[in-house]
C-alpha cells in the first residue's frame, strides 16, 4: 500500500516545523513512469513551482538495486551524487530497512529526507507554498471543500488507484475478482458522476482531480493488460475518457506524461508478470482529440 510514507516531516510557512516553506531548498525526487510521482509533477507544474523546488528524475527501469539515475544524468543524481535512491534513504536513516520509493521531498541543507508520504507532498505544495504560487494557479484545495476532497479521494485510492494493483497483484481468484469488481463499479460511478459536471467537483479542478489522472492515464496502456483489468477499457467510458483527455490537454498533465517510460517500467520491471520483458507496440489512442468537455455544467 502506498498512502502513508514512512518519512512524514512536514514543511510548513511559518518554519515552525523546522522545514520552512522558501525557494530553492528543497529538491522532489520522481520518476514519470511511477503514478505517484506522476501526483507531485502534476501538481508542481500547476502551481507553478518549478523554479521553487527542484527535481531529479529518476532511470524508469528498476532493478535488484532499486531505483537509479539514468544515464542523462551521468547515472548520478546532480545534487547529491548518489547513484541510487536507497543511499539518500540510508543517508537519512543509515538503519533504514523499508521500500525504497517515489516520490520524496529532500532538504538541501540537512541533507536528508523530510517526507515521502505522497498525498501529503502535494498537500503542502498547495497549502505551505502559497507565497510563491504562480499567478493565477488554480487553488487544487480550497479550505471549504477539503472534507469532501479527501472523501472522494480516498475512495479514489482504494477502489482505483492502489485498485489495480489488488487486481494485478492478486495471488487468488477470489481476491483478484473483488478488486476488479470494486474498481470497475467505481469506474462506472465515476463516469456517471463526470455526465453533469467538468470536474470532479464541478467546473474547478481539484487534488482529487490529479489523485485520479495517473491512474487514467496508465489504464489501456498497462493496467488492462498487464494487471487483468480488463472488463473495460479507459476509452470505453464517453464521460472519463473526454474528462482524462481534458485533462491531459492542460499544461500540467500531458506534458508530465510519458507513455515510454510507463510502458517500460511496467512491463520490463514486473518479470513475474512478463517474463518476457516485450513491451506492448500500442494501444494507438489520440489524446489530443477534441475532448467537448466546455459544454459540461458546472
């Protein structure tokens, strides 16, 4: 399960957690093949961050060593020099024994991990770097619909996004055909859902607009294949699929989406899966096809 991350600090504006909200000390690490990276370079590039905190990406294939830099970068991270992600996870923790994973927010001047909890990095960028939003930037979290947000997004979470991979990841028939079962009945909610309005939550977008985005975005090329979600697919829902290529229209969502590098980790990191390592040629979908998502009611 990816929700709660094991380095939980917090950056805050005022600093009183010690982590002060300011430009150019904080580095994101994230790769464009993972979804939950995919959350953190959505929601920097939205708010116009990316002058604030910087990013290293890394390598999309993950091997017995774990994740690492690629050669674009002299296959060492530049801030760092580290080769790999475990040795900034052994440097904040040299007992360190957990999953080594994406994304993470690292404090340049402590030289250490200060938290890779993943709803909660794109919570402070929207909260605790206000002062530095670009002009303009949508407010993804808006203090009177944050109870309602956080409630579709969880639901978002387990029947959706960490939904396809109890179905990919079953061991059982039994488990495997609930976790399709939940995934597609909510699939099926969310399309209705989609019918009346732009958004999720009306005609502004919102956190849990781009919790939902990854796993969209992942669906034919991946997940209906390679995790068995195969009831339906992505482009078989007229309301979610103009929703996703809304979205993906959008500075923020298509430019911070990178089918090779998914279609590779996927199919040439999970060998238990496909041993083979072949990666699929298609599927060959427009994105860019007009999406009719402006006549939508608020």
């Amino acid at each position: 399960m990816r929700h709660q991350g094991t380095f939980s600090g917090r950056i805050t504006k005022d600093g009183s957690s010690g982590f002060p909200a300011e430009p150019a000390r904080y580095q994101l690490y994230a790769s464009l093949a993972c979804p939950w990276s995919h959350r953190a370079l959505i929601v920097r590039r939205l708010l116009g961050l990316e002058q604030v905190i910087g990013l290293s990406l890394t390598d999309p294939i993950v091997d017995e060593r774990g994740w690492r830099f690629p050669d674009t970068y002299g296959g060492a991270d530049p801030v760092t020099g580290a080769r790999f992600l475990s040795e900034l996870y052994t440097v904040t923790d040299p007992s360190y024994q957990g999953k080594v994973t994406v994304p993470f927010l690292w404090d340049t001047q402590t030289q250490r991990i200060i938290s890779n909890d993943v709803p909660q990095i794109t919570v402070m960028f929207e909260t605790e770097f206000v002062a530095y939003h670009r002009p303009g930037a949508p407010d993804l979290y808006p203090p009177a619909q944050r109870r309602e947000i956080e409630a579709l997004a969880t639901l978002i979470y387990h029947a959706i996004n960490y939904g396809v991979y109890k179905a990919g990841l079953a061991t059982t028939q039994a488990a495997y055909e609930e976790a399709c079962d939940t995934l597609f009945a909510t699939m099926n909610a969310l399309d209705d859902r989609l019918a009346q309005r732009r958004f999720l939550f009306g005609s502004e977008l919102c956190e849990a607009d781009v919790r939902l985005f990854p796993t969209l975005a992942r669906f034919d090329a991946v997940y209906y294949i390679h995790f068995k979600c195969n009831l339906h697919r992505l482009i078989d829902y007229r309301n979610l699929w103009g929703y996703a290529r809304d979205l993906y229209q959008r500075p923020g969502f298509g430019d911070t989406t990178d089918f090779d590098q998914i279609k590779r980790h996927y199919y040439q990191t999970q060998t238990w899966i496909n041993p083979s390592r072949i990666v699929p040629k298609g599927p060959f979908v427009s994105w860019l096809e007009p999406h009719g998502r402006d006549r939508v009611s608020a």
